[in-house]
C-alpha cells in the first residue's frame, strides 16, 4: 500500500499529511542515497506509484517514485531498469540512480506519522535523475509525428533486452500480459494470417501522452518500459494514437489520426490491425477506469472519467 490523500477529510488533515510524508521521504533520501534535499514536490499520482519532484542543496534535480511494493510490480521495475540501461544509449529516456548499498529498489516496509497514520507502508522507492519536460497533455499533430519517429527508432532497436530481462528476473507474466491480447485481436481480424503475429519488433508497450516528456513542442524523452513487449509494430502505434486522439480537440476524427500515424510511419503497415488494436486499446481504458473505481479522487472523478473513456469508444466504433 502507498499513501493515500483520498481518505482525509478536510484540507488541514490533507496539508498535514503531505507535510510529514515529504519530511519522511526526504529523511529517507538522505538515509539511502544520501541526497540532502532542499525542496520537494509531488507531481503525478497514479492509481500504483507517485513521484516527486526533489532538489536537493547542491540543485541538482531528481525524482522519487513510490510504489506499490506488488510481485507484478517489482518484477515491471526490474524489467523497466533492465531495459533501460541497455538502451538508454540509443533512446532518451529515464536512468536509475542506485542506492548507498547499490541496489536499483529500496524495500519500505512502514512508515507512519507523529500520530501514528501510516504514511507509505510496502512500498518500493526508485530515484532517478529529473528530465526537464513534461507529458503532452494538450497534444499536436506535430507532437504525434515525432512520437512516431521515436517508436520506429525503438521498433529497430535489438529486443534482446526483453528476453534479457525475461531470462533474468522471471517477469513471464509482466513480460507476456499483453502477448495475449494481441493473439485475440490478431485471430479477430478477418482474413488475418495468424502468422501475421510472427512479423515482431521491439515494442514500448505504453506509448501514451503520459510516457512522453516535451520541452518547448520537442520530445526530450520516452519512459517506462514496463510493459515492453516482442510483438507487431501497430500494436504500439495504435495505443499512441488512441491516447493522443484523446488529447486532441474533440471534433477531431480518429481515422485522420491513423493516417497520419501510416504517413509518419512510412513503411507498411496493416490498417486493420491498427483498427482491431485501436479499439483494444479504447476498450481496456475504459475497463481499466472501472477496475480501479476506488482510486480515483472522489466519485465524481470516477464518473466523469468513466463517461469520457465510454464517449471515445463509442465514437472511436463509428470512425472505424
């Protein structure tokens, strides 16, 4: 379990409770990697993990990233510092920073406040240093260019990473959780050659506005491999487009996204399996958003969430 602000009950308690979660995590830093911080600041919660920002007295910049200490997720984090340190040469992307005994996670077991609420309790730390930019929230089609630019350098890149990663750390099912749903769209697909499936790049698995970090309109860096997979290249490409046509005005049609995506892609690539994908993907966000349902800021946010993810589905089914 990771700290939780969605319980407390009045802006006091709220203001208490990330005053003494910052004092521990910062002691904590300076116990494990001694970093001598200056000043911090949470910047992006997630229904898992959630980081913050750190400067430390010599401003140099970091981030600090709580999650929930899981099997699934340990095994994703070792997968993700796996990945990344045989790539990060070729790819911009995030790189962790080890600990005082030189370990990539750091176990918290408990941690609770001056009045006995728990704080942070089985949970995981990493730390890496800070990427100045940040997720393309209002996305462009010029953003959605450049992204495809970035997939088709990593579907180049050797995936031996992954099996690496996979040999190493037994991360089957973070490694395969997706393998699965790709075979099932693949025989769905009318006329498909399920050899078709066999035709394999390395894939980031998660290429979504919140993976890509931008600085003045260029992307600076793509991050967490995760759910990185060996599979067909418009699986990515169509999870890119779905989560960018979300982020782009609402009268924007879909199938203009797909052909941009082909256009930029420039090799060839199967328009029905970016459909099949596309709707996959749409799919999953919207189940996604209900399995979650008590992790969500308030009621209200789960709603409106859930409205907005059932709406694009629906008007992503009537594009197709």
């Amino acid at each position: 379990m990771i700290i939780n602000l969605l319980n407390k009950k009045s802006k006091k308690d709220e203001y208490l409770f990330k005053k003494e979660y910052h004092q521990r995590l910062e002691q904590i830093l300076k116990e494990k990697y001694s970093i001598e911080t200056k000043f911090s600041e949470n910047f992006s919660w997630g229904y898992t993990s959630t980081s913050t920002y750190i400067k430390d007295t010599k401003d140099q910049e970091f981030v600090a990233r709580i999650s929930a200490n899981t099997p699934l997720k340990e095994a994703a984090t070792f997968k993700d510092l796996a990945i990344t340190q045989q790539i990060a040469d070729k790819i911009a992307t995030r790189t962790y920073i080890p600990n005082n005994k030189g370990n990539h996670l750091t176990y918290i077991d408990q941690e609770r406040d001056s009045q006995g609420n728990t704080l942070i309790e089985n949970a995981i730390l990493t730390c890496y240093p800070y990427i100045h930019g940040t997720p393309p929230f209002k996305m462009t089609e010029d953003i959605i260019t450049q992204a495809v630019d970035r997939l088709k350098m990593i579907h180049k890149l050797d995936p031996t990473p992954i099996q690496k990663a996979l040999e190493t750390y037994s991360l089957e099912e973070a490694l395969t959780a997706d393998l699965g749903k790709i075979a099932a769209v693949v025989e769905g697909v009318e006329g498909a050659d399920s050899a078709e499936i066999n035709k394999v790049a390395f894939l980031h698995g998660d290429m979504t506005p919140s993976n890509i970090l931008v600085s003045y309109e260029k992307i600076v860096a793509v991050v967490d491999f995760e759910l990185a997979v060996v599979g067909p290249v418009e699986w990515d490409l169509a999870r890119l487009a779905v989560f960018s046509w979300f982020r782009l005005p609402e009268n924007y049609d879909f199938g203009t996204v797909l052909d941009l995506i082909e256009k930029t892609y420039k090799e060839d690539l199967k328009r029905d399996f970016l459909e099949a994908f596309s709707l996959e993907h749409a799919k999953s966000h919207a189940e996604n958003i209900e399995s979650h349902k008590d992790l969500h800021k308030s009621k209200r946010d789960y709603r409106a969430q859930l409205k907005f993810a059932k709406k694009k589905l629906k008007q992503l089914k009537k594009s197709l």
